[in-house]
C-alpha cells in the first residue's frame, strides 16, 4: 500500500517473501515514495504490531520483518515533497471552488437584476 506503482494483494507462491520482493510485486516504489520509513503491519499472537524498514541502509536485511509472513501489510509513505505537493493541490482546489461559486452567485444576480 501506498506509494507504490501497482497497490494491491498479492498471492505468494513460495514458502516465504522478503520486503524487496513484496515491493517488486507492487511494481516498485514511486518516486517519490520514502524509502527510509517502510511500515511493516504483522499480527502476533492476535495484536497488531506495526515495525519500521529502512531499505536505504544494509541493516534492513538483518530486520525481523525483512522476511514477510502470513497477512502482513506494507505501507511506504510519501516522501516530504509528494505530502507538501498533496497540500497544495488541495488548496488550490478549494479556492478553485470558492471562485467557481462567487462567479456563479455573480452571474446569477446580474441576470435576475
């Protein structure tokens, strides 16, 4: 989940499948996906536990959720730029939608007038 190329569920075909694979299956991470800050979501013992990947670094391998299990959710997050770019964007739409109000409120009471 998140950004990735293709979101989705995947069915794994081996008997396990490591967080780089999983990410190849999603088609890989967007570029502006954070690659630093990869959440891992796992069930234990009935308790989500939610643990945190940073693939920019070769400790990642040595990381308890590096081989995925059963159920597990990815989530990689948007990189800084991609969440202020979001921001914007729906700013912009917002006063889009104010101007497109004022001008119709506008139109109208000139024609009624």
């Amino acid at each position: 989940m998140g950004s990735v190329n293709r979101p989705g569920t995947y069915p794994v075909l081996g008997e396990q499948i490591t967080v780089l694979e999983a990410l190849g299956l999603a088609n890989d991470l967007t570029i502006k996906a954070r690659r630093s800050n990869i959440l891992i979501i796992r069930d234990f013992n009935g308790t989500k536990v939610s643990t945190r990947i940073d693939l920019t670094q070769k400790e990642a391998l040595n990381s308890p959720v590096y081989y995925l299990t059963q159920n597990d959710v990815v989530y990689v997050e948007p990189n800084e730029s991609e969440v202020a770019s979001y921001g914007l964007d729906n700013r912009a739409s917002i006063w889009v939608s104010i101007a497109s109000v004022l001008i119709t409120s506008t139109v109208l009471f000139i024609t009624r007038n």
